[in-house]
C-alpha cells in the first residue's frame, strides 16, 4: 500500500509524494493522512493550514459544520431530539 505524503521546505510544503506505508516522517516530509494539503500549505505545530486556516480531515470539517448547525437551531429555538 501507499500514502501520501508532504515534502516541506522550511516548513512550506513544496510537493506531495506518494510513499510507501512503511516511510516515516522526517523534518522534511509530514503525513498527510486524510487532509487535502496542497502545495504552498505550511506545516507548523503538527498541523497544516492554508491561507492561516487549519487543514482539517472531511470528517473534521464535517463535524464543525454540524456544530454549527445545531448551534445556529439553537439559537432559533429548535430543539433536536438525539
């Protein structure tokens, strides 16, 4: 099998490759796992961002989406039964 991962120049990252599961990461090449980053993403802190916002997985953005939703319910009144 194979993953994508990200190569970085001081902490920018400047191609994704396709490796091999067993490759590990380095200073210069993140795992990407299931975010879509993309060339010219920087990687700080253990994550990536682009444009200064988080790359976060679909299922992350997903969830801050449904967050928002039931918050902006809330804020109308409606109440969900879960």
């Amino acid at each position: 099998m194979a993953k994508n991962m990200a190569r970085l120049e001081s902490g920018v990252v400047v191609n994704i490759e396709w490796c091999s599961d067993l490759t590990t990461e380095t200073d210069t090449l993140k795992d990407m796992g299931d975010c879509a980053v993309a060339v010219g993403d920087v990687y700080e802190n253990g994550k990536f961002y682009h444009d200064g916002i988080e790359v976060v997985t679909p299922l992350e953005s997903s969830m801050l989406l449904i967050k928002d939703m039931k918050n902006a319910l809330n804020k109308l009144g409606v109440t969900l039964d879960e």
